[in-house]
C-alpha cells in the first residue's frame, strides 16, 4: 500500500488541534476530572481546583458551549437557583484520555517512595483499571511503531 507522507497532508484540519482547541489548557482538565469524580457545583470545583473564580467561570461556559458538559438548576432551601454542571455523552467520551494522562502522570511524574496518588478500580470487582489499544481486528497494539497513519475521510492534502 502506497501510504502519503505526513508532509503531503494539511495540518489545519488536525482533530487533535481541534480538540486541544477545547481542552488543552490546565484549568479545563481539572474541572473534567472534577466533574468525571463526581463533582458538580461551582463553589466544590472552585475549593478543590484552586482555579480563579473568573477563570472557573469561563472554562466552565467553554465547556458548556460546546457540549461536553450540560446545566442543570437547583436551588437549596432559602438560596437562589443555581446550576450544576453535568457531563454529556460528548464529555464523558473524554474519560480515556484523562485516565492516560493520569496514567503517564502515575509512571513518569510520581515519587517512587509515594507510588501513585488515586488508584482506579473497576467498581464491579475491584481489580485496578488498565487501558490497551487494539486493533478492529483486536490484535494488540503496544505503540507508535505498530500504527500507520492513512488518510481519512476528511483528510486534506497540501497543494502542490
């Protein structure tokens, strides 16, 4: 199979710089990880995060704007309506990817005297979670060097 170069293809279609686009940036993972652990209301996101009121505010909008997260009023006795903040499926989809960064976090930038900080189990058993690439066909996949990248449906090409 004749494969293009990674230089024939345009970069400015990149579904990882559109993502990064949306969640590259600290205080927008620490509000995921927040809302994937349960958390939901401004004020429990701002105490745990340490984010700037303003800036919590603004990821949290982002968030909002484009889908991954959805608000959700309540209002405690006596209090004025407020809005908790609550994962769509598009959100949600993001899990992988916060538990490999956490992951490579545990390997490369923990103590070893200390070993990880949150160990992940799966709550039907137990056992710790683990995360393995596979092919469709489900052969393993161990790393970069066992994956050729081939153009898609919407790839562009550099014009010549």
């Amino acid at each position: 199979m004749n494969v293009p170069s990674r230089m024939d293809f345009r970069a400015d279609n990149c579904s990882i710089e559109r993502t990064l686009d949306i969640v590259g940036e600290k205080w927008t993972f620490l509000v995921l990880r927040e809302a994937f652990s349960g958390v939901r209301r401004f004020a429990d996101m701002q105490v745990i995060t340490g984010a700037p009121r303003q800036v919590l505010s603004a990821r949290l909008a982002r968030l909002v704007d484009e889908g991954l997260l959805r608000k959700e009023p309540y209002r405690e006795p006596g209090q004025r309506q407020r809005d908790e903040y609550r994962l769509t499926d598009k959100g949600r989809d993001l899990y992988p990817l916060m538990v490999a960064l956490m992951h490579w976090g545990d390997k490369y930038l923990t103590d070893d005297d200390d070993g990880p900080p949150v160990r992940l189990t799966h709550r039907g058993c137990g056992a710790p979670v683990e995360q393995h690439f596979r092919c469709a066909d489900g052969h393993e996949v161990s790393g970069p060097r066992e994956v050729t990248p081939i153009p898609g449906e919407g790839a562009e090409f550099r014009s010549a």
